[in-house]
C-alpha cells in the first residue's frame, strides 16, 4: 500500500439523517418519482441469511409493504403488499429483483422468495411494470395504487441476483441466477443454475398492456458466472462511449470465494477486462460513478459491504480474510484515457459494518446523466448528490456462521452523501498494491528467455537445477505489463524450473536446454 497525498479534484462526506418510520430494508428494488420521493419495493427486513434451510430466507421477514419516502420532509407512507393482486402480491414482497427506470416507469424482473401459491420459495419468471409517479401519489394519498402495475411472464426473468441496465432502447438483464428450494449451506434440497449470460430484451408498453421481444444473448460460463456483485453504469474513458461493469461477485467454480475480475457490457457484447482484480468490493453495495469529463476519468466510489480483502490502518497493510467478511472500507475504482485502471482505499470509513445491499438513491439536480454524476455539472464546493438506503447491518465482520439473525439486521440508517469539488480539494487515498500476476507467458528460443508478466509490486524471478541450486535471481518493481529478456548462454544443457512471484502469486514452469 503506498499512502499518497492526491489532488483529485473533489472528496467524498457522510452525514446520517433521522427518518423516523423507516422499518429498515435490505436488497431491495427502488424507483423514483418526478419530485424526488423514493418508492421501495421488495427485499428483506431481516441481516445476513442464515445457513440453515429452516431459518434462511423465513416469509416472516419479507418486506411487506411498498414504502415511500420523502428523504426533505422525512415523511414515510406504506401500502401493504398483500392488497395488490396475484401475482404482484408474491413477487413485490421478494429478494433481489432486477430493476431499471426509464422515465416515470419502473421495470423489475425476478428476485427470490416464498410463494404461497406453490408453498416453495421460487424465483419469479416476471417481468413487472408500473407507473412510479402514479403508485406514489396514490399511496401518499391514501388510494389504491393496483391498476398502475402491469406485468408478462416468461422463464427470461427468472432470475435474482442479477443487475439490469438500460441501453440504446433495450434491457440487459445480467448475471445471476435461478434459484429453486430453501437455501441450505450443504448444497442439498435445492435447484441452482447460474444463467452465465446477460440476455437482452425489449418492451412495448403503452401504460395498459405490456409486451417484450427477446433479442438475444451473450453467455459465457466463466466471465457471467456471477451473482450479487455491483453493476455499475460507466462512460468508458478510452472512447467516451456508455456502457456498463460488472465488478466482481461471487462465486468462483474452485472455491466459495468471490471473483476478482472485472466484465464490461456494451450495446455489441460482453468484455472482460485483463490486467486488473478488484479487492477492496465484492457483493452488491451502495456505490457512486462519477465522470470527470476534463480529465476524462471514470471514478466509482463503493461503500462499505463485503470483501475478502480490507485495509487495516493500523499495520498500513492490505488483510486477506477467505470468510469473506462485512467491512467498513469506502474505496475506489478509476479508469483512464490510456486503459490503465487502478483501486484505492479512502481515508473515508463507513460508520459501522454497513453497506451490503444498500442502494445509493441520486438526488434529482441535472448533474446526473445515466445514473452518473458528471463532475463537471457541479458547482465549486459542497453538493448534495445523493442518499445511502437501508442495507445489512452487522455487528461484526463475520457472522455467518455465528447466528446471523440476531448479529445482523436490516439497517434502517439513512446517509446523505455529499460531494465536495475544487481545484484545491485534496484527499488522502492509499492505492491497492495487488500483486496479483494477471498476464503471464514466455517464450524459449535457442538459450534467450522471453517473459511477458503482467502485474503491479515486487517480481521476482529465479531459476534452479535439478538439484535444487539457484542459479538465478532476480528482483524488479513491476507496474502493469512488461518483458524480461534472460540470457542463458551460460547454462549447460539440462533441465531448468523458473519460479516466477509476487508476494500474492506466483508462477512456474520448467525448460529444456540442449
């Protein structure tokens, strides 16, 4: 970790405020309304799932109630769930639906929970519409808002724990999962299927009737095997274009920890991103993109939630815990012109084990474009841009073995999310050394050693015989990709093993030379 003193241009500030009948919510769907009230839907009023089948995902803490808010006057109104018809009574009240707003409406597909109907928690094959404004005014007026929802049903939205995004008239419905049965940690009593795509859809919908047309997919069973991660809109500094990223999410196929990299989606695919893992967030969390358009850089901030690696202050050193732990770090990702990206932990915490399956509401101020917060739209010093909503809460970094229920909660905390600019700010921020080798080849021509590593920290290379004696040492400072040319005139002919590391990685190989 290298501690750097960074003239980045604006910083980032907290403020809890009180909103007195906010029950406290997790994962849940939101949208929101011309005179900015937010309309929250679905998700779980309970923490962290429990592990066992009989105490996971329990009807009895369902979010009930569609929930508005008023984040000026502090106001709260409620609509029971139950009063809306079949089968927007079941979906509405489940975990991680997909959402998008185009306009006044909200689209949602999926998510999670007990059906009533077929007495078995489900994943629901919904897509649902309805009319933000109107659903709002109703309920804040005390009417019914049912005939503002509409919905279709096809098996294309089953899915929960995937994210939506919007382009170029169409939805990409990505990542996630069909989930069928009662969690159970063991992996018996259930069906999962990860759908290793981001399938892509659109929709006609006149307010009445609604309709969509599949358009497609793209699969793949490495890059899109992942759920409960972030996707977050970006404008992708190398050409300006729009499109979005997938950072992270769990799990990988050889053990129960999260993905490291990173997958962009465009209107034209889907791309993993090579040469950079992200470490510092991996489950779905409250996050902020921001576009400098002057220096043509996109930041995304991540709140709190959970990771597999945190920063600790104290030792001025990066921490690796496999359980996966709920951390306070508030940390960056930033993209540059020249493809380089890199991560940094703010000096910034969240106030507590905060932030999973939070959600960052925008204000409405016309800095906001695509759900990103163009820098360049804000006036100098200090702005509103936005709200922290409800999340898990825990009262310690790992809990899920440890009765979950009664260390976790739903959070009912509400922060104000304040972006400082000017050109004097200046913010205290440690970049992520990885250390991780993230490219990797080499290339044996006669007795001349070609290797090509890519990988940011110490790299050190060393060669041995047979019998186990160095030969060779060689330690360098390494910042992205480069080539090591190795002259081995001097080594008899003989079988020879390269052990190329980092202090996270490392790599070897054996060679023959005749």
């Amino acid at each position: 970790m290298i501690l750097l003193c960074l003239v980045a241009g604006f910083s980032i500030s907290l403020v809890e405020v009180s909103v007195s009948g906010f029950p406290g919510v997790q994962s849940f769907a939101w949208g929101k309304s011309s005179d900015g009230k937010w309309l929250i839907i679905g998700g779980r009023r309970d923490g962290l799932h429990p592990p066992q089948p009989f105490n996971a995902f329990q009807p009895t803490y369902d979010n009930y109630d569609l929930i508005v808010v008023d984040p000026v006057t502090g106001q709260v109104w409620t609509y029971p769930v139950s009063s809306l018809p079949y089968p927007f009574s079941e979906q509405l009240r489940s975990t991680n639906m997909q959402f998008y707003q185009v306009g006044d409406r909200l689209y949602i597909t999926g998510g999670y929970g007990y059906s009533p109907t077929e007495d078995e928690h489900i994943t629901y094959p919904y897509l649902t519409a309805l009319d933000v404004d109107s659903v709002v005014n109703a309920i804040v007026n005390g009417g019914d808002p049912s005939r503002f929802f509409r919905y279709v049903f096809d098996s294309l939205f089953a899915v929960t724990g995937g994210q939506m995004g919007y382009m170029d008239g169409k939805f990409y419905l990505a990542g996630g999962q069909y989930f069928y049965g009662r969690y159970t940690f063991s992996g018996m009593g259930f069906i999962q299927k990860y759908t290793n795509a981001v399938r892509v859809f659109s929709v006609t919908d006149d307010g009445t009737g609604l309709g969509f047309t599949p358009l497609g997919e793209f699969y793949d069973s490495i890059a899109l095997h992942r759920r409960d991660y972030s996707m977050v809109p970006q404008i992708f500094p190398e050409d300006r274009s729009f499109g979005y990223t997938m950072f992270t999410g769990v799990f990988r196929y050889d053990a129960n920890l999260p993905w490291l990299d990173i997958v962009d989606v465009r209107p034209s695919g889907h791309y993993s991103v090579p040469g950079f893992y992200q470490l510092l967030s991996h489950y779905h969390s409250a996050r902020l993109p921001i576009y400098d358009s002057t220096n043509n850089e996109m930041h995304t901030i991540f709140f709190g939630g959970i990771a597999q690696f945190y920063y600790d202050p104290v030792g001025d050193s990066l921490i690796e815990d496999t359980l996966v732990p709920f951390v306070k770090t508030v940390s960056k990702v930033t993209r540059r012109s020249d493809g380089t990206i890199y991560e940094s932990v703010l000096s910034l915490e969240m106030p507590g084990y905060l932030g999973a399956g939070a959600e960052l509401i925008p204000t409405n101020e016309a800095f906001w474009e695509h759900e990103i917060l163009m820098l360049d739209r804000l006036p100098e010093g200090v702005s509103l841009v936005g709200y922290i909503v409800g999340g898990i809460e825990s009262n310690a970094p790992n809990v899920f073995f440890d009765d979950p229920l009664t260390n976790s909660w739903a959070s009912s905390r509400i922060f104000k999310v304040y972006v400082t600019k000017g050109e004097s700010i200046s913010v205290d921020e440690r970049l992520v050394e990885h250390g991780f080798i993230t490219e990797f080849k080499y290339t044996l021509t006669g007795k001349r050693l070609i290797l090509k590593v890519g990988t940011s920290g110490d790299l050190r290379i060393g060669a041995y015989d047979v019998s186990g004696k160095r030969l060779l040492q060689r330690y360098m400072d390494v910042k992205g990709r480069v080539e090591i040319e190795i002259d081995l005139t001097e080594f008899p002919a003989g079988v020879y093993l390269f052990d190329v590391s980092t202090r996270r990685d490392r790599r070897t190989f054996r060679i023959i030379l005749k």
